[in-house]
C-alpha cells in the first residue's frame, strides 16, 4: 500500500487525532461534572446541553475505537487493506477517513 514514511504520517495523524479527541472527552466530562445551576430554567437549558454533549461523547468515543483499530492494522501491517474483499483502500478515502475500514466498492 503506502511506503513506510506515510505509514508512519499516517499514524501519527491517527494519533494526533486521538489525542486531541481525548482532550475534548475531558473537557466534557468536567463540563457534565458541573454543579447543577439552581435555577430552573438554567437547568432546563443545561439537562439540553448535557444530553447534546454525552451524544458527542459517545461519538469520540467510538471514534477513538476505530482509531485504535486502525493502529493497530498499521502494526499488523494490514492497514489500507478492505475488511471485505482485501483490496486496497484508496488513498483519498485514507486521507478522508484514516480509520476506514472498507473500501468504496464495498461501502455501498
């Protein structure tokens, strides 16, 4: 698939992403850690944020899983590679979607 210097540009990007997502899971966390604002229609407005923000949670965190896939397809020396059929992964769906796991053909 890649040469091992954009395999290597590849994870760090994947980290990169990692990183960044777990410092925004973070800062969600503390966020719905908060005290509850005693006013009521303050916490009407904040039960709205928090259900809006645990949404995100959720998905940085499953973002992190496919990360952490992908990671490990790049140790297994198989990343790139379809989960379906095998064949290689474009390189501009890589560039899209790092953590791809299917290629276009096998997407739809």
């Amino acid at each position: 698939m890649n040469t091992t210097t954009d395999l290597r540009t590849r994870k760090r990007r994947l980290l990169d992403r990692r990183s960044e997502l777990i410092e925004r899971l973070t800062k969600l966390d503390d966020w719905l850690d908060d005290p509850v604002d005693p006013d009521v229609e303050e916490r009407a407005t904040e039960r709205e944020l928090d259900e809006v923000f645990e949404l995100q949670g959720r998905a940085g965190q499953e973002e992190i899983v496919a990360i952490d896939a992908a990671i490990k397809r790049i140790e297994n020396k198989v990343y790139g590679l379809c989960l379906d059929c095998g064949e290689p992964i474009s390189e501009e769906r890589l560039d899209a979607v790092p953590y791809a796991t299917l290629c276009r053909e096998c997407m739809t």
